[in-house]
C-alpha cells in the first residue's frame, strides 16, 4: 500500500514539473515573438534569457544581439 501512495504522488509532481515546463516554454514563445517585432522590453527580458542559461547553455553572442537590437530600437 505505502508503495502505491508513492507513486501516485510522484505520478502528481511529475504532472505538475510538466505542466510547468509546458507553460515556460509557451512564456518563451511568446517572448521571442514579442521580441522579434520589435518590442525593446521583450528584447532586453530575451537578452538576459540567454545571458543567463535560461534556455539551455549560456549564449553571451545571442544575449549581445538582443541586448543591441534593444539600444537600436
């Protein structure tokens, strides 16, 4: 029985990690479209996405361009 509860409630937490997941990546997509027509407060969010790993390694070159394309527009 105490095995059954376990899984169960990791069954719970893992629904949860992946709703989350889902909806980050959703945030994401709509931050680089925002990004992408030129709003410079999505631009400056997107570049400090990529300085800081957030979407994988760390890109200093991408979080550079965002960061530019903010001080342009």
């Amino acid at each position: 029985m105490m095995i059954v509860r376990l899984i169960f409630i990791l069954g719970i937490i893992c629904s949860k990690a992946v709703i989350a997941f889902c909806s980050e990546v959703t945030n994401l997509d709509s931050i680089i479209l925002n990004a992408s027509t030129g709003d410079a407060y999505y631009q400056g969010v997107l570049g400090a996405i990529y300085r800081r790993g957030e979407v994988g390694e760390i890109n200093y070159r991408k979080a550079y361009e965002w960061y530019c394309n903010k001080e342009m527009s």
